[in-house]
C-alpha cells in the first residue's frame, strides 16, 4: 500500500536554497523573517510558511540570472 505522501510533490530544501542566495539576498530575507516574527507577532508556523515562500521565490529569481530589481509581474506569474 502506498504512503500517504506517496502522490504529494516533494517539497525543495528551503534551508539550502536559502544558503545558495547571494549574501545582500539572504540579508533581506532574515530582515523580513524578523519583521514578521518581532514586529508582527505571527506564528513559528506562519513566519516559515511566508519565509519558505519568498525563499522559493528569490530563488527562482536568482536561478534564472535576475536580481531583486528584476523581480516584476511576469516572473511573479511564472513562479507561480
């Protein structure tokens, strides 16, 4: 019988994609971390869920030559 998970996608490692960013790109994501953690009060749960996305989303952004100012609608959409 199969697992439960057996038909979900596996989900990328976040923390490794974190890592591989460039520095000034990490720092603006531990900054944001920060923001949503001390100064808005979320959750552990939802502070890594927003945290995970937007490391996913630089991510995309860096693996395909762009930097942050070149984050617009267009790559946005294709992320999604």
């Amino acid at each position: 019988m199969p697992s439960p998970r057996s038909g979900r996608a596996r989900r990328p490692d976040l923390r490794a994609l974190r890592a591989a960013l460039p520095e000034p790109v990490r720092a603006v994501v531990t900054g944001y971390e920060r923001h949503l953690g001390l100064e808005r009060g979320l959750s552990a749960h939802t502070v890594r869920a927003y945290v995970g996305d937007a490391v996913s989303l630089l991510g995309f952004v860096v693996d395909g030559g762009g930097a942050l100012a070149d984050l617009d609608l267009a790559r946005l959409r294709a992320w999604l």
